[in-house]
C-alpha cells in the first residue's frame, strides 16, 4: 500500500549558497514504491519524486536515489545530519565541489587535487631572506685591503723583542714615491710597534695617504674622509683610526683597514690642527681659523670645554704633563714681543696656566714634545728651534737653540728620535738637519729634496731609517 510521505524542507536559503536555486516552500514527496522511507512534517505542495530528480529540476540524483541540494556538499562525512545528504558521493551540478567517484561529468569545476611535497621548507624570517637577496645583488667594490695593513713587516720584526736602541743617522736615500699631488702637511710613523712600518701622510689634496715605509715604499691605502684640504692627521693610540682635520671645516676619525669614516665632527672655522689627548684617545683638540680651540669627545661627538683667547689662528697644539695641560701656538705678535704666541692651558678648567713663556716675534707653526725628558721645541719663524720645559713656569732655555736650517714662512716640521738624543728639522732650502739634542751642534745636513723639505720623521723602533716629504708632494724613503 502506497503511503504518503510528509516532507518538510527545513534547510532554507541561509544553508544553501548564493548560486542555489530558490526554496520550495514545504515541499511534499511522494514515493509509490518505498515504504522505508522516513517521513517529516507535512505542509506544502505535493511534488512526484521523478519530477525533482530529473535532470535540469531542482534536485539531481546519483547512482543510488539519494536527494542533494545544488548547493551543500555532497559527502554525508562532511556534513552530519543533513537531510540534504545521502551516504554515497553525489555530483553536485554547479556546486564547488564534485566527486570524484561519480561517473557523470555535468560538466561543473572540478576540484583541484591537492599535491603534498615531500619535504616541509623550514621557515626562514623575511630579515634574513632581504639580507640574503640583498648579498646576491652587484654591490659596488670597496676598497681593496692589504695584508700589510695587518701583518708585521719583516723590517720591523726583528726590533720587536729588544729594548731602546741608539739612535743612528740616515744615510743614503732608499727611495721615493709621488702619490700627492699638493704639498704635504703631515708626517707620522704608526704609534703601534708592530705596525710601526706604516707611514701616514696628508696633504692639500683633500687626501692621506698609508705607506709602506720600510718595505716597497707603495700606498696601501687613501683616505678621502674631507671635501677641502687636509691640514693636519695624526694616528690614535690603538694605530687602528686615524684623526684628521681639514679646511673644510671637520675633524675625522677613520678606519684604518676599511677606510670608512668613523666619527665625522663640524666646527665651523677651517681647522689647522688637532691633537689627541694621550690619557683619553677619545678625546681630541681642535684648532685652527678662530680665536676658540675645542676638545671634542668623539664617543658622543660632543664638544668638552671651548678655550678662547684674543687671537686670529692656532697653529699648533700639544699636550704636556700627561694630558692635564696643553700648549697652544697661536699668530699673536706685536711689535717688541710675542705677547699670547705660546698659551698654557689647564684642560680642566679652561684657565690660561701662562702666555709669557715665549717673548720673541716670531710664530711658532710647529710644537713637539721630548720622548722621554720634561721638556718641548718649537719651530720659530726665526730660523731656530727653542727650547722649553713642561714644569712650571714653562721656562725656555736661553743657553740651547738649534739654528741652521732656514724656514722663512713654510710650516717646517721638526722631531725627535726615539731615544731623544737627535733633533730633526726640515729647512725651506729643502735639506734636512739633525743635532744634538744635549751641545745643540749640528750632527749631520742631509739634501733631501729640490723644493722647501716641509716634513721629517725618524723611525721609532728601526735606526736609521727616517721619511722626509717637500712642498710640492715628493716624499722620500731614507735608510
């Protein structure tokens, strides 16, 4: 006996998808045939069964008379419950997703297998995936690195181990190098004994320049830290940065290997001079056009005391008394003496400690201290050397004064050898002298260049071997 099945639809538009077809209000179906078949609430308009599964109706059917929505999954595993769903997989026509057991195709989008590799790519964070794209670009080349910059010449070794050695004169010329093009301004061996082959020079070409100085005699390495001249340089303690002061207004700190600029200070004169404190190699003067000289602290790139004084141009600075104090030599003169030409500072306290020690007119462009007594020379305009003392009250000494040479004008460097038995001085007629440090007498004239000889710098470990550089660039090796 046929019976009627009551069927209620209760799954409305808000469960089936937006491409469903339009909800049959209570639908009623009818099965002739099916007596097992679960009956629901009845309401609605009675529909044949053949009529909802033809194709094209609203409903499609499988293999196995199941009922499915268009728009609801068709595997039962998926979706628990749903009267919707029939235990066999159903192809859903213009559904999402179709089975893949079904052997119509209605011709709906297939679903994409899934494919799983067979490793598991471990994370790698998006800093170190720029870093690593940003090392496979073309990167300019930097400066070449020279293993002479690391390494200790076979020159200088074998003065490593031993104590003081006496000084000795130069005596023949082992070679000469032109790398710049403009007078040379400054010269200085490595303060570091085991790099103390490398010769550092500056120059008014905007540049220094580091040397092989005891060995080929080639440029290692050019330092382009300024946009002006480059006035004075000097190494730091540690013989790994260099400290340089230009016209351009700045003092620089930079790497020795690589070359790059380090600590980049703005004064706003043009600096003439700058001196490291031997106590704090962080701690720098700064002089040079302008009545101020500044101690920087380039850990912070802060300025520490500012000295001022009635005067137009530093021209040289130096520590004495192991930091604690400072000789500055400034273009003040007058008409009988040389009022304000040398000033003693207390570092501390920014107090002139004396400016009466000096009482000739003449200006001093170059101030050096002795390795290892209490005492300092200063270059003169007046074709000699003077000697002063470092103790209080800064005496000079009238019985000693080392004159031969000639400066007339030129920034003449003068020095000391490392025992500080020899006095070395640079003369406008382009030779050098050495005297005695203790009789003043004149040990030995070396011609050393064509032009003003400017520079000279005896080695501090190796006797015998000095650098002298001239006006024009030219610098020459001696040994």
């Amino acid at each position: 006996m046929a019976s009627l099945v009551d069927y209620e639809d209760s799954d409305s538009e808000q469960d089936c998808g937006s491409g469903a077809p339009p909800p049959y209000k209570k639908p009623f179906i009818t099965s002739p045939s099916s007596s097992s078949s679960s009956s629901v609430a009845s309401g609605g308009p009675c529909y044949s069964l053949s009529s909802l599964v033809a194709p094209g109706g609203p409903y499609s059917s499988s293999s196995s008379s199941s009922v499915a929505p268009s728009s609801l999954y068709s595997s039962s595993s998926m979706i628990s419950g749903d009267p919707c769903s029939s235990s066999s997989s159903s192809v859903v026509p213009g559904g999402p997703y179709s089975s893949s057991s079904s052997s119509v195709a209605l011709g709906g989008p297939q679903k994409r297998p899934c494919v799983q590799s067979c490793a598991v790519r471990p994370y790698v964070p998006k800093r170190q995936r720029v870093c690593a794209v940003g090392s496979l670009e073309s990167a300019p080349p930097g400066p070449a690195v020279s293993p002479l910059l690391s390494g200790v010449s076979e020159r200088v070794r074998p003065f490593l181990s031993g104590g003081p050695v006496r000084a000795e004169l130069p005596r023949r010329l082992r070679c000469g190098v032109r790398g710049h093009q403009s007078p040379v301004t400054a010269l200085q061996w490595s303060p570091e004994p085991r790099h103390s082959h490398l010769l550092l020079s500056s120059s008014m070409d905007n540049s220094c320049k580091v040397w092989d100085g005891v060995g080929s005699g080639r440029c290692l390495h050019t330092y382009s830290a300024h946009r002006g001249a480059v006035r004075d340089a000097c190494w730091l303690a540690d013989g790994r940065r260099l400290l340089s002061g230009s016209f351009d207004g700045t003092a620089a700190i930079s790497d020795l290997e690589t070359g790059q600029v380090l600590v980049r200070m703005e004064n706003g004169f043009k600096v003439c001079c700058v001196a490291p404190r031997p106590s704090e190699p962080d701690v720098f003067l700064c002089g040079g056009f302008s009545p101020e000289v500044r101690a920087w602290d380039s850990r912070c790139c802060k300025v520490l005391h500012v000295y001022r004084s009635a005067v137009q141009q530093t021209l040289d600075l130096l520590f004495v008394n192991a930091g604690r104090e400072f000789v500055s030599s400034t273009d003040a003169v007058s008409r009988d003496s040389a009022d304000r030409t040398l000033i003693v500072w207390d570092f501390q306290t920014n107090a002139k400690l004396s400016n009466q020690i000096f009482h000739e007119r003449y200006t001093c462009p170059c101030l050096t201290a002795h390795p290892l007594d209490n005492s300092f020379i200063a270059q003169t305009n007046g074709n000699y050397i003077a000697l002063f003392s470092d103790q209080r009250p800064y005496r000079m000494n009238k019985r000693r004064r080392y004159e031969g040479h000639k400066v007339e004008g030129f920034a003449v460097h003068c020095g000391f050898s490392a025992d500080g038995s020899v006095v070395a001085s640079g003369s406008s007629t382009g030779s050098v002298h050495f005297y005695d440090y203790q009789s003043s007498r004149t040990l030995k004239t070396l011609q050393a260049h064509e032009h003003a000889c400017v520079c000279v710098e005896m080695h501090p470990i190796i006797p015998g071997v000095a650098a002298t550089a001239d006006w024009t660039g030219q610098i020459n090796l001696w040994t």
